[in-house]
C-alpha cells in the first residue's frame, strides 16, 4: 500500500512545476507588465497630437465681372439682333480701349424668352420677347474697374450681375498659408513639452483637417437705376481676400 504514495507525490510536483513554468511571464517575478504592454504604453505617452492653424490676408490682384445685356423687342429675332448689336459694340470698348484679350471674355448665360400679359379670366398673351446675354470679364486693372463699368453701361449693359475680387496666385498663398499652420501646431507643442518637462521631438504625422478661401462678392447693380440715382462715377471697394487653413500634427517627445 505505501508503495503508491512516492509514484503520487511525485507526478503532483511535477504538475504543480509545469504549471508554475506556463503562467510564468516572460519577465521573470509574478506582476511585471509584459513587455509589449509597456512599450505600447510608452509609446502614447511620448506622442504630442495638435491642431494648428493659419491665416492670410492678401489684397486681390483680379476681378470677375459679369455683365448683362437685356434687350426687348416685338419679335424673338429681333430681341436677339439687338443683342448682338450692342453686345458687338460692349466687345469692342473692353478690346480696343481696355486691351482685353479675347480668353478674358467668356460668355456664361445667353436666352430668349417670350414676355407675357395677363388678364382676368384670360390666357395670357405675349406681348414680346426678352434677350439676354451675360459674359464675365476678367479684369487685373482693379483701379480702372468703375470707369470700365460705366463705360460697359454706355456700350448697351444693363445690369452688373456679380463682382468677385480674387486673387490668381492661390497656390502660392496656399503654401505659405499652410506654412503659418506647421509654425502654429509646433509653437503649440512646445508649450505642451515644456509644461512636461520634456521637449519636442520629430513630426510623426501631418494630416490637412480643412481650408478655406474667401474671395470678395460684390451685390447685383442695375446700372440704369444707379445711374437715375447718382451722377458719380461707379466704384467698387475691392477689399481683402482671406485664405484659412487647419493641420493636424502629431509630434514625438523626447
């Protein structure tokens, strides 16, 4: 009978040492975080994530003029003959005196369309027709915009339909809009750093949250009211165009 107890005895230590081996951690003593957990934690506490921002505020170097000709006659046809009559004499005021170039005129609404009479108890009749025929100008001579204006206004425009001021550098303020984001973000860091008592290290990620771009709009003008209403020369206020950019950056801390 005591022959059993020392095979027993000895197949338990061995099951209580094996068992001992495989819930051992790879450190050595019982509590010691593994090492993968350590260095994942070291890792997010050695990273510095910021919002940066930039601004810029240029002067326009280009306006976009829509301008509108509006002509009324008994018939569709001859609405359009007018319209083009005036339109060729509106052409030659911005080429000959202006010295707009012909890709700096683009046409961006023509139509000719029925005008009607309505009566009680009636169907309505026409009474004639409306052409209208809108080309936007670009124009980089922003101190002559008004006298062009006034000048289009004598040529047969009616109607100013938008002025947008903007700028034909965009790319170039682009960049340097962003470069005053990258300035933001790592002046941000620093602070961060420097209240832990730690510096900044590399960039370790760059990533465009949004931008925006703000050009100048100018309201619609009928030309002849304005003209019914005042004998002054027409002027604009080009003002200020704003470029705006968001970066996110993630820096390391050493």
């Amino acid at each position: 009978m005591n022959r059993w107890k020392k095979p027993f005895v000895l197949i338990m230590s061995v099951c209580v040492l094996a068992a001992g081996m495989a819930f051992a951690p790879s450190g050595g003593a019982f509590g010691t975080m593994p090492k993968a957990a350590a260095a994942s934690a070291g890792e997010t506490s050695d990273v510095i994530l910021v919002t940066g921002k930039g601004e810029l505020t240029i002067a326009p170097d280009v306006a976009y003029i829509a301008l509108a000709i509006q002509t009324r006659a008994a018939t569709a046809k001859d609405a359009q003959q007018q319209n083009a009559d005036l339109f060729a004499k509106l052409k030659k005021v911005l080429t000959d005196k202006y010295k707009i170039d012909g890709k700096d005129l683009k046409t961006v609404g023509f139509s000719v369309n029925p005008e009607y009479t309505y009566k009680d108890n009636e169907s309505p009749k026409v009474k004639g027709y409306v052409a209208e025929h809108t080309v936007e100008v670009t124009y980089r001579q922003l101190d002559q915009l008004g006298t062009l204006v006034d000048d289009a206004a004598a040529a047969g425009v009616n109607r100013v339909n938008q002025v947008r001021f903007d700028t034909e550098k965009a790319e170039e303020y682009e960049a340097q809009v962003l470069e005053k984001a990258m300035l933001n973000a790592k002046k941000k860091a620093e602070a961060i750093a420097k209240a832990a008592n730690r510096e900044v290290g590399a960039v370790i990620g760059v990533s465009e949250v949004g931008s925006e771009f703000r050009p100048v709009y100018t309201r619609v003008m009928d030309l002849a009211s304005a003209a019914a209403e005042s004998k002054a020369s027409t002027s604009f206020e080009s003002g200020e165009v704003k470029l705006q950019a968001t970066l996110n950056v993630q820096y390391a801390m050493k």
